[in-house]
C-alpha cells in the first residue's frame, strides 16, 4: 500500500467523466422513466407488471450513482497497490454492492421487457418464445447474482485480500457475465422484429416500430465496449483478478450506460399516448378523415357508434383502454352517459396494430365517440 497521499486520489479529468456520466445518464433515464410512468398510470390508467418492474430498476440505478460516485472520494481510479487500507477497503466494498445492483437493474430491466411482450402479443408461438427467453434471464440473473455474492469463501475476502480464503476468477466471472448479458440482449432485440413485420398496418408504422425496438442495440454496444475494456484493461496484481479500484471508473461508466439507455429504450414506445396528448395540445386535434369501420356516421369531430357495436382501425399503439382518456362519450342527445352505459365503451387493443372499439349500451340507442384520435 502507498504512502503518499497524493496517489490515492483519482485525477481531475477521471473525477469529471464519472460524474457527468453517472449523473447524465441517470437524469435522463429517471426523465424518460417518469414520463412512461405517467402515460401509464395517469393517462392510460393500466399499469402493468412490466411497469413495475421497470420502477424497481430505475430506483436501483438512483441508489447506484451515489454509491458510484462516493468511490470518488476514497481513490477510484488509483490502483488498488497505491491506496491507503482504509481506501481500498471502501472501494472494494462499494464494488461488491454496486455489482449486485448492476446485476439486478438488469434483471428487473429485461423482465419489464419481456413481460411487456407478453402484453403485446396473443399470437402463442411469440409467447412462447417470450417466456422461453424469461426463463433463461432469470436463471441467468440468479446465477450471476449468486456468483456476486459468493465470488470468495469467507465473502469478507472480496474486499480484504488478507483474509485467509479462496475466490472466483474475477477476470473470468466479468468475462462470462459480459457475453451472457450481450447475448440475452440482442434476443431481446430481435424477438419482436419478426411479428411486426407481419403486422397488416402501413410500411412507415412498420418501419418506425421497428426503429423504436431497435434502439436496444445501444446497449448491446455498450456491454461490447465494457468487454472490450475488460480484455484491454486485465491490470492483475494476483492470480485471475483485475485491478478493480483502478478499472473501477471506466467499468462503472459503462454499466451506466448500459442499464441506463437500455431503461430508456424500453420506455420510449410507452410515450405515444402522453405524446400524442401534447401534439394534439400544441398542433391542435387530429382527426381522421372517415371515421373508422363499423362507426355508422360521423360529425366531425364527433363519430357515432352503434350499441354493441365493434371497430378496428390501425394504430401505432399496443396499450389497452389507450383512447379511454382523450376520448369522451355523449348519447345521441348530448347528455352524459350515466346508467345508460354499461361500462362505456371499451377502448384497447389485443394486437398491435389492432385496436377496437365496442358499444356496450344496455339500450339500443346510439352513442356519440367525442374527440376521437388516432396513435
């Protein structure tokens, strides 16, 4: 260990690459996550599973940063050689929590996912394939998880090499870790490609659904430059082990662009409903110039649906009940739906590119679809 206190501070240009990658990267993930957050709880009113399971990786990746960036402050960067005891012992015990949390931010971020392709597809060969791809993230999360955890017999000798014991190939177990993640993310990326293009709907909705899936590819760039790192940074002052306070910074920064785009990512098809709410603000309502099939007549911007009729019209959007809050509802007459309606109308969608419409009036008047707008 050094002596020289001047060696167990991390340089200036490392201190400021840390802190504006960890703090842009979670500002903007935590932005995008609240927006999703509001189209689904607030304007759709249909959270699901995936939503929750998005929560839970974004409150972890806001514990993350400050554990990250407390590392700052007891030599991250310096080679774990050239720290004082007490620094080294920090680090090395901010690096073991912080690689479980990075672990579980990935779970919970392909789990929301993947349920999410549950939600957004009947069709049983996706589904199946789907949950096939649940069962290998979640056996991979509990593995990798698992070896984080126990990587050293006492665990006490993760961060103190002194302590009598064993551990894991560290450069091995960051290796193996890196391309299974890598791996499960581009099946990620690539199980909905072939669905939507199938789907009977317009080629630019097409091709811009599949742009917004394919985002993910960003963070499989990331985990290939954090494995590229890993090889070119093999730094070892024992037997199978990286330099971990020195790779520290560069890892982390990596893991944060990672689970933080790859949060991003997966939020931006859920924005379509607040984001067609604040254009049609801003540019004014947007309405078709027919009204859709199975409406039997339209007064635009008002369109008339049949008790007990049913609608089906192309759409961006794959959220159920996802015209329920733009959209109000008025009998023939003009007044307000009361007892007349059994449950109003029924707005969602079962496949995407599909969404219906169904009239459920317990009488055979008729009922006016006020403000409609399509995705």
């Amino acid at each position: 260990m050094s002596t020289d206190a001047s060696m167990d501070k991390p340089s200036p240009s490392t201190r400021t690459v840390l802190i504006a990658v960890q703090v842009s990267m979670t500002a903007t993930a935590l932005l995008i996550v609240a927006l999703r957050l509001i189209s689904r709880y607030m304007i759709l009113k249909s959270p699901g599973w995936d939503d929750y399971a998005t929560t839970a990786a974004m409150i972890l990746a806001i514990i993350q940063a400050p554990l990250v960036l407390s590392c700052l402050s007891h030599g991250a960067g310096v080679h774990y050689s050239d720290l004082q005891p007490t620094e080294a012992l920090y680090v090395m015990k901010v690096i073991y929590v912080t690689r479980v949390t990075y672990l579980l931010i990935t779970t919970a971020i392909k789990s929301s996912v993947l349920l999410f392709y549950l939600r957004l597809s009947p069709f049983p060969t996706f589904r199946t394939w789907v949950m096939a791809a649940m069962v290998a993230c979640s056996i991979e999360g509990v593995l990798f998880i698992s070896m984080a955890l126990f990587q050293c017999t006492p665990v006490g000798r993760v961060w103190n090499f002194e302590i009598p014991g064993h551990c894991i190939n560290t450069l091995g177990f960051f290796r193996a870790e890196t391309i299974f993640n890598l791996v499960t993310n581009v099946v990620i990326l690539l199980l909905p490609m072939p669905m939507v293009w199938h789907l009977q709907m317009a080629l630019r909705r097409k091709l811009l659904l599949i742009g917004i899936f394919a985002t993910g590819a960003i963070p499989c760039g990331s985990l290939i430059a954090r494995l590229i790192n890993i090889h070119n940074g093999e730094l070892t002052f024992a037997p199978g082990r990286l330099d971990p306070t020195s790779m520290v910074v560069s890892l982390q920064n990596w893991e944060a662009v990672e689970y933080c785009s790859f949060l991003i990512c997966a939020s931006l098809i859920h924005l379509t409903p607040l984001a067609k709410i604040i254009a049609a603000r801003v540019l004014g309502p947007i309405h078709p110039t027919s009204p859709p099939r199975g409406i039997s007549e339209c007064r635009s911007p008002t369109y008339l649906l049949d008790a007990g009729a049913s609608s089906r019209h192309d759409a961006i959007g794959t959220e159920r009940h996802g015209f329920s809050v733009v959209s109000t509802f008025y009998l023939v007459k003009g007044v307000k739906p009361k007892a007349t309606f059994r449950g109003g109308i029924d707005v969602g969608t079962d496949v995407p590119g599909r969404v219906s419409y169904k009239g459920l009036l317990q009488n055979p008047q008729k009922a006016f679809l006020r403000g409609w707008k399509p995705l």
